[in-house]
C-alpha cells in the first residue's frame, strides 16, 4: 500500500503536508459518506496512511521496509517492531484529528496549533479561544520611574471543582502587575488565560496596556522629563532658581543665570526617565519657561526699563551679543566707586548680583 501516493503526496513531504492532506481528502469523505457507499473503503485507507505517516516510529519502519514489513513486524537494533494493525474506524481518526465528527469542521489549525478539547454528556469539541481583553493599567510618573506593582482586582467565572461538570461561579482575583522601571507607554503585559472559564471555552488572555497617568509638573517625552516653567518677567531677565521635586522624591535647586526668552530650553543631564534595559542610565529633565509679561505699566516703569535696556546696548560689543559672561566682565569693569548703574534703576535683583 502506498500511504504517500494515497495522500498525493510525495515522500518528502513535512509533517504540516502530510496533515494538510488528510485534512482536504478527510473533509470530502466525510461529506459524501451517505452519498456513496464506497467511499468509507477509501476513507479507510486514507486515515490509515495518515496515522502512519504522522507517527515517527511507524513512519521509519514502512519507508525501510515498506507496508509488508509495517504488517509483519520487522527486528531493529533496539528490538523486533510488532506488527501494525490499523483500528479501523476512520470517524475515530477523523474525530482526533478535528477534535469534532461535524462534516464542517474545517480548521487546519486544529493540529497545526492544538486546540483544547471539551467532554460534556452532550459530546466532545473543540474549545474556541475567547478574544483578548485589553483594559489600560493607569501609572504615575513615580510608579514608572521607581518600578512597582499594581494589583488589579477582576471578576471571572471559574470551574467549580474538576467533578463540577464544567458548572461555573463568579469569583474575585486579585492580579499583581509588574511595572518595570522606564516602561514606556502602551508597553503590554500579558495574562495568558486570565479570562472566564468555561466547559466550551478557552479562557481568554488579558492584557494590560501601560498608559501614562496626567501629572502636575512633568510630561514624558520617551526617556526624557518635560517641565514647564512659569517665571515673571523680570525673572526672565535678571535670572532666577527654580526648586524641582524629582520622581523619586529629591530636591534640585536649579539657578537660570541666562536670559529667558521664548526658545530657551534648560537641559538638566541624568535627570529624566531610568531606560528600560539598564536603569543606570537616565534620560534629561528639559525645562521650558512661560514667561508672564504684566498687564500695566506706569509711565516711570517704561522709562526705567528703556534705560536699563540702552545700557545695555552700550555695554555690549558687536557681534558678541550671545556672549553673556563677557557682557557681564564689560559691565564690572565700566562700574565707578562713586558710581553704580544700579542706583539709577531700583530693581532689587540688579542689587543682589552686586552684592
């Protein structure tokens, strides 16, 4: 008997071949077994050659000594191989194979990926795999920062007890959820088989989806920390010191020596988000400012301020008008003893840097 010419395939054939086979010849016999009387003899012979072929010890002793010696049982080095005697029953063969006697059931990935199979008093089938539940597990920036874990209360159905019969009742589980230091968002983490239980059902994954919980002062940008800053404007152009709560709960007074303006950005190193894969390393804290400009300003004011700006121009060199720390050597170094700048523009930062 020829099991591959039986299946048309060839004796190359890989195991996923071999059952794509019996499975499109497997479902055509089923169909016409009440239309054709000589179709179950054929039937037959194909589920036998399929339970030989997807066996890997029957499988080496028929292409050595083919369907003869399969039969008569043939010595080997590790002992004489008795001889094969299919069972028969091909609705048997048929039914492991699909997990179901159902003509329809037309689902390779039955023995391609192995479904869960059922037992009732009603029958025996196949355990459909119930659709993953995605719900958001809601972080602070802390919680990502140091790494934690979450629980998560849910409620299921769950088999009573294995003499239950498949019954079911709903019961609370509590979750414990891993939240790695550096996480990002929309990382997912997996429950395998979490989901209700059932008789005639796989229970489904649940997944949780990390999301980024709105904070007070910083905003994630990957591995990096946003801050926005709201100073004054006369914090802006005098300089000020900004006190920062970190995620992990220290204290930095940060001093802006530099003038504020619309683009500026301050960078503090090794002060953002830990990386996933080695928390040694940190992303930045970037600071950008709003600067508050007032609503009124009394005719004095704009005076004072357009002569502290003129001097300004005077005291700056050209081309050189980025170069803060020259401008401020330039500015000592025109200053009298008998007269300061400051004098003339009462403005308690200027007189603090004096000092």
């Amino acid at each position: 008997m020829d099991y591959y010419g039986i299946l048309g395939i060839s004796k190359n054939a890989t195991d996923l071949e071999i059952k794509q086979a019996f499975k499109g010849l497997a479902l055509q016999c089923v169909k016409n077994l009440k239309d054709n009387d000589n179709i179950e003899e054929f039937f037959v012979t194909v589920a036998e050659a399929y339970e030989v072929l997807t066996n890997d010890k029957l499988k080496a002793v028929y292409d050595q000594y083919g369907s003869v010696g399969l039969k008569s049982g043939v010595p080997t080095p590790d002992g004489f191989v008795p001889p094969y005697i299919y069972h028969g029953d091909c609705m048997r063969t048929y039914e492991e194979f699909f997990g179901t006697r159902s003509p329809f059931a037309d689902i390779l990935d039955v023995r391609i990926r192995p479904l869960p199979i059922y037992n009732l008093p009603e029958g025996r089938g196949v355990k459909n795999k119930q659709e993953s539940l995605v719900r958001p597990i809601y972080c602070t920036i802390e919680e990502l920062y140091q790494g934690c874990v979450k629980k998560m209360k849910i409620k299921r159905q769950e088999v009573i007890s294995p003499e239950s019969c498949g019954q079911t009742e709903l019961r609370e589980v509590i979750l414990d959820i891993p939240i790695k230091p550096g996480m990002l968002q929309g990382t997912e983490i997996v429950f395998p088989c979490a989901g209700d239980q059932g008789p005639t059902v796989d229970p489904a994954d649940i997944i949780f989806r990390v999301t980024d919980r709105p904070h007070d002062l910083f905003v994630r940008e990957g591995v990096n920390l946003i801050m926005m800053v709201h100073v004054t404007l006369m914090e802006a152009l005098t300089g000020t010191t900004v006190t920062v709560t970190t995620p992990d709960y220290r204290k930095l007074r940060i001093p802006i020596h530099d003038i504020i303006n619309p683009s500026y950005e301050k960078i503090v190193k090794n002060e953002g988000m830990p990386y996933l894969d080695d928390t040694s390393k940190k992303g930045d804290l970037i600071m950008r400012f709003k600067v508050a400009f007032p609503s009124y300003l009394p005719r004095a004011s704009k005076n004072l301020i357009k002569k502290a700006l003129n001097v300004c121009k005077m005291i700056t060199l050209p081309g050189e008008a980025e170069n803060i720390n020259l401008r401020a050597l330039i500015d000592k170094a025109n200053r009298r003893p008998s007269y300061d700048l400051c004098d003339s523009i009462p403005i308690k930062p200027c007189q603090t840097e004096e000092k």
